[in-house]
C-alpha cells in the first residue's frame, strides 16, 4: 500500500498539484460575487479576495516553476490529491479566520468538514450572525468536494477496492479510460448540477425560499448535511428566513436527494443518458442501500417516531445528516439506536457516489467472504466454487485488499474512539461522534463545538480526511516520505 517514489515523482505531483490549485481559485469568485451583491461589505470582500490569491499564487508557482519529464500515472495523482486537499483547505479557511475571527484550527476543521462532504460544525452558534457570503461558502465547499469525490472514484484514484469504473465496464470501454475520460468525467458533472437544479426547484415547491432551497439542495446532493441556522431544519429562524425549514415534504424530499448523491453517479448515467430503466434495481449497491435504510428505520421506530427513525436512519447510511432533533437529544439517544446508527454509517453509500463510509460493495464482499470461508472449510480441500459479485468474479487477492482496508478503517475509527474517551467522553458518545466524522456523515452528539480540545479537533479533522480519500492516497503520501527518507541516507 506504501509507495516507493523519487524526486521527479515528487515534482510531477507538485506540478500537477499546483496546475489544479491555480484553476481552483476561481472557486472563490462565486463568494466575492455573493459579497458585493448581497454582503456590500468591503472586508469580506477583502478576506475572500486574499485567500483567492493567495491560492493563485501558489498554485502558479508550483504550475510555472517546477520542472519535469515524468509522465503523470496513478501514483503521482494520488500524491496530488493529498496535496491540493491540504493546501486548498488551508486557503479556503482563510475567510472563517478573517471574518468570523475563529482560530485558525476551528477554521480549519470547518472547511474540512464542508469539503469531505462531513457536515459537522463548530459554528453552529454564529450561523445566525453569519455573512449570507460565508452561509454559501460552507455548502459550496461540501458541493466542491462532492463532485470531486465522484470524479475521484470515477477515475479510480481512491476506490481500488471497490467497483469505481461500473460506467466503462457497462459500456464495454474499460480498456479505454484515458481516450473516454473527458467526456464520461464531463457528463457526470452536468447530471451533478442537474440533479442540484432539480433539488432546487422541488424544495422551493416544498415552501423553502430560493436562497434556503440552493443552499440544501447542495447540501443534500452532496451529502454534506451543513445547516444555513443555528437550529437548522428544526424550526423557525429568527432572522432572515421568512418560513419554517422543518415540514414532511421538505424531509422526504431532502432524503430523496441525498438517497441520489449516496448512489453511483454510474448509474444516473446509465439511466438517463443510455435509457437503462431498470438499472437502480439491477445494482446491488442501490437495492442493499434501500433494504438497510428500511430496516435501520423499522429497528429505530422502536425507540424513536416513524419519521424521526426514517429521515436518521437514511441520514446515516447515506451520509446526509439531516438535523430534526437537537444535539442534546441525541446525546441522551439510548445506546440501542446509536450502535444502528453507528452501524449505518460504517456502512456507507455506493461506491462512486458522494457518500462516505466503508462503501456498500466493500461490506457486501466481506460478508460474502465470511460465508465462501465457511463454505469452504466444510467442503473437500481441493473443491473449486465460483466466487463473484455483481457478476463480476472475486479473486482472492481483490478479498484480501478489501479486507486490508477494512482492518486500517477500523483502526482510524478506534485511536479516534481512544483520543475522545481520554478526554472524558464515554464509549458511546465518542465512538459515535467518530464514526460520524470517519464516515464523512455529520450527526453530532454535541462533542463538536467551538472551543473543544485541540487534540480531538485534530483527531477529527484526521478521521474525517481519512475517511474522505479512503486511506490509500494518504498511505501513498506516507510511502513518498519514507521513500525519500530512505534515499537521503543511503
């Protein structure tokens, strides 16, 4: 998993880095914009501006200056997104430390938060006060790294061991990746806007404003969960929103979006670009997604209300959260629905999707492991059975890579677990609050906020980073380290 890399891998990683942080900058134009517009205040014009070319600048630098010959392969790309996620992050913080006047950590764990599609905050008390430029930065951000995840796993850079290329493959072009790209990668973008279009338009039926309705649409498809109040969807704002956020058909219809942006973006293209009618349940991701929301929602309406355990239970698995209830409420959740919940979340969407934890293919290949190694230490030594998923055959070394990462995923989320509990927080509450954030899902028991320990903040913008580039980019940046380590003292 660790990879041996050189000097001129580094510069091409840097290169190609510093190529998508340049072009990434003008990201920032649609809250500089939103500033003069709505805003009209010249120091968060100011503050958005300086992170802008701050980013500009370095990506420039790294773009112009450095030279190599080395071609790009998958290695480098990994190593370049580790890169641009770091120092993109950095520069888009930049606005939470100028305007909001926040440490800079906090500015930090927010971003990542928004950025890993996370959802947890430690702004929640200044969501009120907060500049209506800096409200859709946050979920701009969860709906940057949304796409980015899709395009990511699309392109098979941090999903190696689960099925991320089921649109080449169902197309017969798997051998022509790099010839297709451009196209496939641009087609995925413009359902991913027409699918936050639509969400728009149908929350705004629903009875939100249009400012409240693009800000959760985004939210939703991205599978981000960032509230625009401090009460987010349990009530009434006292500021400018004129309606309640809270109301059946909002709920259905923001679980809705986020069942779409926790589903391949595979097969939305398969559906509405090839007319695949029956492609959703043909997938086993998407009929295992639907079967383990139900069953999580009929296991939790014993405890909680129907419509409470529904919008939860999908909140988990598809990684949305959704906030009806208060953070205290689920601190007092009995343990019961926190362990489904949490089990949930591990779980996760589909692969290709926006959605975080393990990723539903994974789970359901090391459930079918676990049933062919029972199968097989029943039957003769020599037998041979066919093992397969999605009628694709499984090797042996495709199990052992799956459940490799498992393993590594588990042992994030039990140092996190740790780091929480030394801090005081009971086994739960913190095993809970780090799943949400490894998982990349967002519902907080209420460890998450402003002024807690600096040592769990950065555990869980660890956790939340880990579990976003689903560990292989970062062991590959681990790898180079070492690998140059190594070279420097021979």
């Amino acid at each position: 998993m660790f990879l041996r890399i050189g000097k001129e891998d580094l510069k091409a990683s840097l290169k190609d880095a510093g190529t998508i942080l340049f072009y990434s900058g003008i990201s920032f134009l649609i809250p500089i914009i939103l500033t003069i517009i709505l805003d009209k205040n010249t120091n968060y014009l100011l503050a958005f501006s300086v992170s802008a070319l701050g980013l500009f600048t370095i990506g420039y630098f790294l773009k112009n200056n450095i030279v190599t010959r080395k071609e790009t392969e998958i290695k480098h790309a990994m190593l370049s997104i580790v890169l641009i996620w770091l120092i993109y992050c950095f520069f888009a913080s930049m606005p939470f430390v100028l305007i909001m006047k926040i440490n800079f950590v906090s500015a930090f764990f927010e971003t990542m938060s928004a950025l890993t599609t996370t959802g947890l905050t430690v702004l929640t008390p200044m969501l009120d006060t907060m500049p209506m430029s800096l409200l859709f930065w946050r979920n701009f951000l969860g709906w940057i790294g949304g796409i980015g995840i899709v395009l990511m796993a699309f392109i098979g850079l941090m999903t190696t061991y689960s099925k991320t290329t089921k649109l080449l493959t169902a197309e017969g072009r798997g051998d022509q990746l790099k010839e297709n790209l451009r196209t496939s990668v641009s087609k995925i973008s413009l359902i991913y806007v027409a699918m936050t279009i639509i969400g728009i338009l149908l929350l705004a039926i629903a009875g939100q404003t249009f400012w409240e309705a693009t800000n959760y649409s985004m939210s939703a498809i991205s599978t981000n969960g960032m509230d625009i109040t401090s009460i987010g969807l349990t009530g009434k704002n006292n500021g400018w929103s004129p309606v309640g956020l809270n109301n059946y058909w909002t709920n259905l219809i923001l679980i809705g979006i986020m069942v779409m942006g926790a589903s391949s973006f595979a097969l939305h293209y398969l559906f509405i670009k090839k007319k695949q009618w029956g492609v959703y349940f043909k997938d086993p991701e998407f009929r295992m997604l639907i079967l383990l929301g139900l069953i999580g929602t009929l296991i939790v309406a014993t405890k909680l209300g129907l419509m409470t355990s529904f919008c939860y239970s999908f909140s988990a698995l598809t990684c949305g959260s959704l906030s009806l209830v208060t953070t205290n409420a689920i601190w007092n959740w009995d343990d019961f629905i926190k362990i489904i919940l949490i089990t949930l979340m591990i779980i996760g969407g589909s692969a290709g999707s926006t959605a975080g934890g393990i990723k539903i293919s994974r789970f359901i290949v090391f459930c079918k492991s676990v049933y062919w190694k029972i199968k097989q230490s029943v039957l003769p030594e020599k037998s041979y059975f066919k093992k397969s998923y999605n009628e694709q055959q499984i090797s042996n070394s495709q199990i052992k890579e799956i459940n490799q990462f498992i393993l590594i995923w588990i042992i994030f989320l039990f140092i996190g677990t740790l780091i929480l509990s030394m801090h005081g927080y009971d086994l739960g509450n913190a095993l809970f609050e780090v799943s949400s954030a490894q998982s990349n899902v967002g519902i907080s028991t209420g460890i998450t906020q402003l002024g807690m320990p600096i040592g769990i903040e950065i555990m869980l913008i660890i956790n939340m980073f880990v579990g976003r580039l689903e560990i292989i980019p970062i062991m590959a940046s681990i790898g180079l380290l070492l690998s140059l380590r190594k070279r420097k003292t021979q």
